[in-house]
C-alpha cells in the first residue's frame, strides 16, 4: 500500500470519526465516555497522519 493511499484511509476515517462525534453530541443520551473515547481515537489518526507525512518529508 502506498503511503498516500494509506493517508487517505486514515483521512476518511478521521472523517467518520468527526460525524459520529457530532452525532453522539447531539444525541439526547449522550455518553461522555464514548464521546471521549471517539475523541481519543481521532486524535491518535491525526496525530498518526502528521507523523507519516513528517517521516514522509525526512526520507525526501
């Protein structure tokens, strides 16, 4: 897999990630736990993206 197509699988899911924080936010039973733990996890896809693109630029 090149590294583009992996930064862009980590792109959507970094985009799901966003939609389905906002959703758990406006639910009328929103779970702060989940809400922290989706938060978490797009996080680590953020900084994982960052990290690849910074590697990506050393090697050049």
């Amino acid at each position: 897999m090149s590294l583009q197509t992996h930064l862009n699988q980590l792109a959507r899911k970094h985009e799901a990630l966003e939609r389905e924080i906002h959703e758990a936010i406006h639910s009328p039973s929103a779970n702060d736990l989940r809400i922290a733990e989706l938060k978490r996890r797009k996080l680590h896809i953020k900084d994982e993206m960052k990290r690849l693109r910074t590697d990506s630029d050393s090697v050049h």
